[in-house]
C-alpha cells in the first residue's frame, strides 16, 4: 500500500519529531542529574571518629567514612561535624599518606575538582558544609585536613569511571 504525503501529514510529522527532541532535551539534563545522584557525603569529626583505622594508603582518623568510591560526575560534600575547623585538602598524586604533605595557606580557599591536580574545600566551620566538589577524573584521591592532618585526619576517595 501506498503511502501519500500531504503537507498535513508532513506537518504532523514534523510536530511529532519536534516534541520528540524538546522532550529529549528537557528529559536529558533531568537524566544527567539523576544519574549523578545525591552527593555523597563525607563526615569530619575527630571528637565522634577519634579511633585511628587503616587504608592500603595508612593510618587515619576523624574521617567518615575514610573511603569512598563515586563514579566521574559525582559531587562530594564534606561536613564538618565537630567543634573545631577542618578542611578534606588533597594530597596530590600520593599514593602513602605522607609525613609531611607540606600545604600553603592556600589550603583555606576552596579550589579544584577532584582529579584534576590540587583541590581543597578551604576551612570549613564547626557545623558547616563545603560546596559539593566534582569527581573529574577515574583514580584514586588522598586527602587530609589542613589543620589536624598529624592527628590522622585523613581519607581516600576512589573514583571510578
């Protein structure tokens, strides 16, 4: 059987393609955000976490929990629950958690995405939240805090592709 097209039939055609991409195009951001998720959340604290744990990267504490894994997209937000000021600042491409990491004040100032060199959430208030930080790249990130990196604050995010 033989189809005819009708500048109506056409023009209907046409409609059904165009609500198809705009819905597409509204659906897709929607998906995105979906499937990125809740951050994931991070708890600081060395008055409730005080117990020193261990990683393949080295002893930690006042982390919660002291690994994570997350998937490139995913936002990571560190909560400051104690009463003391932290930080979560990376360790570069450490795969030990070293003696000394050695950070700047620069270490105060959030910066960076996680997997892209140096980041930082900068100082984070007794009871406050960092911005949600991105995961940019697949590895494996150290991290530790600023100001109480000798008392074992300190963690690893895994992120996977």
């Amino acid at each position: 059987m033989e189809q005819i097209h009708t500048p109506r039939s056409r023009s209907l055609a046409q409609a059904a393609i165009l609500t198809v991409l705009v819905a597409a195009a509204v659906v897709t951001p929607a998906a995105q955000a979906l499937s990125a998720g809740a951050p994931v959340i991070v708890t600081l604290d060395l008055t409730r976490y005080p117990s020193v744990a261990h990683l393949d990267a080295g002893a930690y504490a006042g982390v919660s929990p002291g690994r994570i894994v997350v998937h490139v997209g995913q936002m990571v937000v560190f909560v400051n629950s104690d009463a003391r000021h932290h930080t979560a600042t990376s360790l570069g491409e450490a795969s030990e958690f070293p003696q000394d990491p050695r950070w700047t004040d620069s270490a105060l100032k959030a910066s960076g995405t996680i997997g892209s060199g140096a980041w930082t959430t900068g100082d984070i208030a007794p009871g406050a939240r960092s911005s949600p930080i991105a995961a940019t790249r697949a590895g494996t990130y150290l991290y530790g805090c600023f100001y109480d990196y000798s008392a074992g604050m300190r963690g690893e995010i895994v992120v996977e592709p």
